[in-house]
C-alpha cells in the first residue's frame, strides 16, 4: 500500500510578514535608541536638558511617547512572528518547537528576538522617568 510522504507545506507566510516580524522588533529598538539619542543630544547641547519649547520634563514626555511609539511596533512585530510560528508549525509549545525549514526559523527567531526587543524597549523607555535625561541616552 503506497504511503504519501510529501514535504511540501500548505502554509506558506509572504515574505514580508516574515521579514517584519523576525527583524522589526530589533530595528524599533535600534530606531528609539538612536532617536533618544538625537533627542537628548540637542536637549542637553545647552547643559540644561531642555529642547526648543520643552522644559527638562517636557523633554522626558518626548522620550517617553517616542519610546511608546517604538515599544507598539516591536509588540507588534513579535505578535506577528508568534501568529506566523502558530501558523508553520505543528507544535503547541514554544519549549517544543523547531525551526527546521526557514519559514519556521524566521518565525520562531522573531518571537524570541520580538520579546527580548520589547522588555529592553521597555527598561530603556522607563529610565527617564527616574534618571536625568542627558546621562542616561549621552
């Protein structure tokens, strides 16, 4: 009785997708540490943590909303990489799972690069709340 092996898979995640969610989140992090870099630079030219019309809190809410911004796409890159690992893959688990073919390595690299990225988002986009902003981004 012949048996039907096929490797060929039913599922398949656009390139794009794939991509977004299995390099977003890392380039969101990368993109708010440079920008709150930029932000703090000009902010703390003068010595006094103060940009343009905004105060030295001023300056913190900028960085605070700018680290939101950055911490919403890197949620959603990681969400993504986790609908497109549940998608590939046949386990249940993230302990249990492979990453075998490329679509499953990209999705399964993205949930752990996407979680990573969002709790570093999340330690440095909280750091001006109690650290003066032009030591903590300089």
């Amino acid at each position: 009785m012949p048996v039907e092996t096929t490797t060929e898979r039913t599922q398949h995640i656009p390139p794009a997708r794939l991509w977004f969610g299995a390099a977003g989140s890392a380039i969101a992090w990368a993109l708010q540490g440079f920008t709150c870099f930029l932000i703090s630079t000009q902010a703390c030219a003068n010595g006094t943590g103060s940009w343009g019309p905004f105060g030295e809190i001023g300056v913190r809410v900028v960085i605070g909303l700018v680290s939101l911004a950055f911490l919403g796409a890197a949620a959603a890159s990681c969400l993504i990489s986790y609908l497109n690992w549940r998608a590939l893959s046949e386990q249940r688990h993230l302990s249990q799972a492979e990453g075998y073919a490329r679509e499953d390595y990209m999705a399964l690299v993205g949930v752990f690069v996407g979680v990573t990225t969002v709790l570093g988002l999340i330690w440095s986009g909280i750091s001006p709340i109690w650290c003066d902003v032009c030591n903590t981004y300089r």
